[in-house]
C-alpha cells in the first residue's frame, strides 16, 4: 500500500511538473480561439492591405485606428502618441488596462512596415491551406493581429478583468525617427512600469524563441592622402587615402570577424580625386583619374553586437586598427549609437521555461531559446535593461522585408493559442 502511494505521489508530481494538462478555462480559451480564427484572418486581411511604410504616415495611422478599435471593444484605454513633425514620423498606439492580479505585461508590435507606397504591391492572397502572402503580413502584422485575437478570446472569458496589460504598437519600428531619445523615450518609460516584455516579432516556428537580439550601430571611416601623380605612389607620394582605407577594412575583418556574434559590415566606400558624400541621404559622388593618387576616402558601415561589452572592445580594436596609419594617409573613425543589444539573461531564460510549458500543455513541444545571431536589432532592445524579456512569440513564415512576403497559416492558430496561455497564466 505504501509503495502504491508512493507511485500515485510521484505520477501527481510529474504530471503536474511536465504542464500537460490544461485546466477547464485554459481548454474554454483554446475553443474561443479557434472561434475567432476565421476573423482573425479577415483582420489580417485588411490590415495588410492598407500600405503601411514607414514614412506613409497616413497609412500607419489608418492601421493604428484599425487595431484601435478592436482593443477598445476589449476594454483597453487607447491613446495614440504623436511624434514632432521634425521626425517625420506616425506616432503610436498606445493601448492599457490596469488590474491587480498577476505580473505586468508590456506588449511590443509595430505597425509600420518596409514597403512604401512606390513599391510594387503585393495585396493578401491566401495560396494555399498553409499559406498566405502580403505586404507585411509577416512583418508584422500577423503578429499584431496575434495579439488581438488572443486577448479578445481572454476578454470573452472575463479573464482580463484584473489583468495590467499594456499594448505598445510603434509606427517606425522599420526606421525609427531621431533623435531616438524622443521616438523611444515614452515607450521606454511605459515599459520600465512593467513586469515583463512580451515582442510580437516574428516567430522562428513553435520551438524557439528569442532570449537575445543583437544590437546595432554605425561607423564612418574618413581617409585623407596626399594628391598626387600615380607614379610616385608607395613612394615619397604614399599610398594615398584608398590604399588605406581598403588596409583597415581588411584588418577589421582579420581581426575581429571570428568573434560570436560580432558583425562589421561596410556599406558604402567611395573614394577618388573629388568626393561628396550626405550624412542624411547615405550617398555619395565622386570622380576620379587613374593617374592621380586619391586624396579622400569614406566608408560607412554597421556594427552589430550582443551585449554593451563587446560592442566597445570592438570599437577600440578598430580605433586601434584605424591609427596605423600607412605612410602618407590619415585616417579617423567615428561612431553612432543606434538600437542597444537585447543580452541573454537568466530572466529571461526563466520566461522561456514558462512558455515551453505552454507548448508542452498544447501538444506543441518544448520550446528553447534560438540564435541571437539569427535575429537583428527590434524595439525590444530598448527596454531590455530594465525588465525580463523574450520576443519571436509572433506569427512565423518567411521572406520577411521581401516581395512575396509570406505568412504559415498552419501555425498561426497554435501560435495564437501558445500565447493566450502564456498570457493567461502571467496574468493569474
């Protein structure tokens, strides 16, 4: 008899630990989503049909007031946050509700896309049972709409009621207006109010999330070298500022492009006889002869990175790279500060635990943190330092920033699914 208990204990103990089983309102939820599925995509559906580029400022307000609705109906304060017009820029949505159960939650979405106005368009098609196409639809608007659909399915249930859930849709994700400080500034302090960052980016698939997002910045290198006739180069003339410029881009990928995570890529590179280049624009002309030795050189690039520390010891290896300087030639490096990194953290990790459970609950799966490697610079990175935080828990397919952009329709339901329960149990 003894022994029997002792199994009957340990079974109660591992099925409780493995989170397999889903409690009667968990299994009400689930049913409410596959209710709102069909419209869920219509929302979908007209949303990626309305163009959204960054700079169509119209456009993103018109798919601002669009999830503006929906969130009111579901009981959320809705407020759109407007931008100076110096940054040219939307604004955001901006949706909360206050409670007292549970941990705080700060959704991140963006409503902008990289498809402006001019570029060919590429409306929602459905192209096959597991398929669907459109601009955005991927990027991010089936994560948006992700978002709706699980808390409208929570609200349906009465499970929002004491839940504090804040919704924060930016309309510059793609190209955040400057200065950063004032396009970020209120995001960042909405969020320091929070427990924990949920971002809706796109997911990798069911079986990972990100725990980690590299950050991104800028470096211009300037070269000068002594003009002269292309005879007298390597000699008393020098080597002229190409020679050098081309010396520290092949040093920096000797030196430094072997470290994890660490990336350096120059974008731009001219040099001649006459350069022009805009700061603003990112372009540049310039004119040249093959028998004068070139006397100005610029190159621009970025600089992406995982964590604060290896984004500065980056910076000083190539400072040091730049200061030797071949004979004849000067040169100098600076470099501007873009979107932090998003380090891994044990906060972090233990969100991701949280969320495998979900999965495993649904019959999904474990779930693991992916590469932060695989994964650019996004909106959560700015509030990474003062909350945990995991993002990819939005819709997954491919070709994201990409004509033919496409969404899975197969694992948008359980993706769905896996977040109203990871939400509904934070929210307890």
């Amino acid at each position: 008899m003894k022994k029997l208990i002792c199994i009957s204990t340990l079974l109660f103990f591992v099925i409780i630990g493995s989170g397999q089983t889903l409690s009667p309102t968990e299994q009400l939820l689930m049913k409410n989503i596959e209710k709102e599925m069909p419209y869920a995509i219509n929302l979908l559906k007209e949303s990626v049909n309305i163009n959204s580029g960054t700079f169509n400022i119209k456009g993103v307000k018109k798919v601002g007031d669009l999830y503006a609705k929906e969130l009111a109906a579901l009981g959320f304060t809705v407020e759109w946050m407007n931008l100076p017009d110096s940054l040219k820029r939307a604004g955001h949505l901006v949706a909360y509700r206050k409670g007292k159960k549970g941990k705080k939650l700060f959704f991140i979405g963006h409503l902008d896309t990289v498809f402006e106005p001019e570029l060919p368009e590429n409306p929602f098609r459905i192209l096959n049972d597991s398929t669907a196409t459109g601009q955005g639809i991927n990027d991010m608007k089936g994560g948006d709409v992700l978002v709706i659909t699980a808390l409208k399915a929570m609200h349906q249930l009465g499970l929002l009621d004491e839940a504090s859930i804040t919704i924060y849709f930016t309309g510059d994700e793609e190209n955040a207006g400057y200065p950063r400080e004032v396009s970020r500034g209120d995001f960042i302090e909405r969020a320091k109010q929070h427990d924990i960052a949920l971002g809706f980016e796109g997911a990798g698939g069911l079986q990972t999330v990100a725990t980690a997002r590299r950050g991104a910045s800028g470096w211009r290198l300037e070269v000068e070298g002594k003009q002269g006739h292309s005879s007298g180069v390597f000699g008393a003339a020098g080597y002229g500022s190409i020679y050098e410029a081309a010396r520290i881009i092949n040093e920096f990928r000797e030196q430094l492009s072997h470290e994890q995570y660490l990336t350096f890529n120059p974008g731009l590179f001219v040099g001649g006889s006459e350069v022009n280049y805009n700061d603003e624009t990112q372009a540049g002309t310039v004119s040249g002869k093959t028998n004068i030795i070139s006397p100005k050189t610029v190159v621009i690039g970025d600089l992406r990175f995982l964590s604060e520390e290896q984004k500065e010891k980056a910076r000083e290896a190539m400072r040091q790279i730049v200061a030797k300087n071949l004979s004849g030639s000067k040169a100098t490096i600076s470099f501007m500060d873009g979107i932090p990194s998003m380090p891994p953290t044990q906060g972090n990790e233990a969100l991701v635990k949280l969320i495998s459970d979900a999965s495993i609950s649904l019959g999904y799966g474990e779930v693991k943190a992916g590469n932060p490697g695989s994964r650019g610079a996004g909106d959560i990175s700015y509030v990474a330092q003062y909350l945990d935080c995991v993002d990819g828990l939005g819709a997954s397919g491919r070709g994201a920033h990409a004509p033919g952009e496409i969404i899975n329709l197969y694992e948008y339901p359980k993706l769905i699914k896996r977040a109203a329960l990871v939400i509904y149990r934070l929210t307890r």
